[in-house]
C-alpha cells in the first residue's frame, strides 16, 4: 500500500514524526518521493535524510503537490502551520495529523471542509517499532484513505481505525500517555526494590525486565489478563500478599480511573 504514495509531505521531524518516518522507510516507501518541512531539523536527522535521499527545508515548493502530508507538530503551533498547507487541499491529497487534542472541526476551519482528513493518535514505543496507534477521519474519508492511514501507521506498530471521533481524547489519555504511567511503575518499582534492600542498578534491571516479559506474555497469549493474574498467584502467597496491598479497596483500579479522567479532561481542553 505504501508504495503507491508517490508523494508524501512530513511536517514536523521530532521524534514522533522521526520515528514513522524511519518505519515507513523500512516498509518500502520511495524516499525520492519524501519531503520534510521543518525549519529546526536536528543534526542527527539532517543525516540521516541526506543518507536516505530525502529533501528537507523550511517550506515544501509548491510544484511537490503531496498526495499525503502528515502533520507531526506541536498542537500549540498547529494554527501558524495549516494556512500556509490549505493550497495543498485538493480532492485528491490526505491530511494526517498526529497532534493530541486538536478536532477534525479545527482541521476544516483552517483547510476547508472538503479537505480529507484523519486524526492519528500514536504514542511513543512508535519509536522502536512497537506502538499503538488509533485514527479517526472527517466524512470525505473513503475506505482507501484508511487503507493509507493504516498502513502509513502500522509500520510502528498496531494500529485501529475507529468511526467515533469522540472516543479520541480517552484514546489519548489511555494509549497516547500510558507509556509515561508504564515508566513511571518502573521507577515505583524501583524505588520499592530499593527500600527492600536491594542494590539499585539491580533492582532497575528486575523492574523493566519485569514490565517486559510481562507485557511480551500478555501480547502473546490468548488469555485475559486477569487469568494471567490468578496463574502466577498462589493462595497465600508472597504475589497474594502483594496484591493484597494493591487490589484493597479497588485501589489501583480507582487510581488509574483518576489517572485517565485527568488526561482525557486535558486532551478536551487542548481542544
């Protein structure tokens, strides 16, 4: 699918939008065809485009016409960047931004509402290849253009097409933040090893390499979570103790209900 895009505009090379790129790259997309906006390209990333062939600079020359252009800016800076991208709205080119919090209306009032557009909410294990990604778009949306959209963003991982653009800030708040709650669980854990005595690099690797293979197993089988819970917990034991502590009282539960209404209440007011 990616091999027929014979024209593709990057705004914005960070880490998100690096990330993607270098996936998209790997899954057989013409990096002759490529072009990236962005007037504060890293060094590292300077390389790495002229290494690849990719044309870079501050402002795509209008004569490229992109059939896709991926927004991958801060959602802050989001209105000073589409009006100079609306000449590029025409019946044939598909937008895609990656900006949290900002709506579809946002999109059309500053491109036209018969642009083609898709939000795409991915998060940050994108960047080794293993995210998770949801994307929503506006009526003009047709089944290719999602074929785009989800082949442009399974070359970083999952990826889910939804209808309902209203489910995108819990989306946010659970996939697009959840890799900071995961890291900070580590750091918890670590710190908790630590205060049992353990060496601290020590205790560091036990705690990621837990997360880990906990993560691997649950992506790799097909039980609930829930049985993989009740497998490695034996009555009254050392696991039982432990989530004794957690699951009392719905603890952790009601902890990461709080911790997501929170982001989901930030992701409607950034838009």
């Amino acid at each position: 699918m990616l091999q027929k895009i014979d024209r593709l505009l990057l705004v914005g090379a960070g880490k998100m939008g690096g990330a993607m790129l270098k996936g998209w790259l790997k899954s057989g997309l013409n990096p002759n065809g490529i072009y990236i906006q962005d007037p504060n390209i890293s060094d590292e990333m300077q390389l790495y485009l002229s290494h690849n062939n990719i044309s870079f600079g501050d402002a795509a020359p209008a004569i490229f016409n992109p059939e896709v252009i991926i927004l991958a800016v801060k959602p802050q800076i989001m209105p000073a960047i589409l009006p100079n991208l609306k000449a590029f709205a025409t019946s044939k080119s598909l937008f895609i931004s990656v900006a949290a919090g900002k709506q579809i209306a946002f999109y059309e009032n500053l491109l036209g509402a018969s642009a083609n557009i898709i939000r795409l909410m991915p998060n940050t294990p994108a960047a080794i290849g293993d995210g998770m990604s949801v994307l929503v778009g506006n009526q003009n949306i047709t089944e290719y253009h999602k074929k785009i959209g989800l082949a442009l963003a399974k070359t970083v991982g999952l990826a889910e097409y939804i209808e309902d653009e209203s489910l995108m800030d819990a989306v946010t708040a659970l996939s697009g933040s959840g890799p900071a709650y995961v890291f900070l669980m580590a750091e918890a854990m670590t710190a908790a090893g630590v205060k049992a005595g353990l060496p601290e690099k020590l205790a560091h690797i036990l705690a990621i390499q837990t997360i880990k293979g906990s993560g691997n197993l649950m992506a790799q089988s097909d039980e609930h979570p829930s049985i993989l819970r009740k497998n490695v917990t034996s009555p009254n034991g050392t696991t039982a103790a432990g989530l004794e502590a957690l699951m009392s009282d719905n603890q952790l539960e009601n902890l990461m209900i709080k911790t997501i209404a929170a982001a989901k209440k930030r992701g409607e007011e950034l838009g």
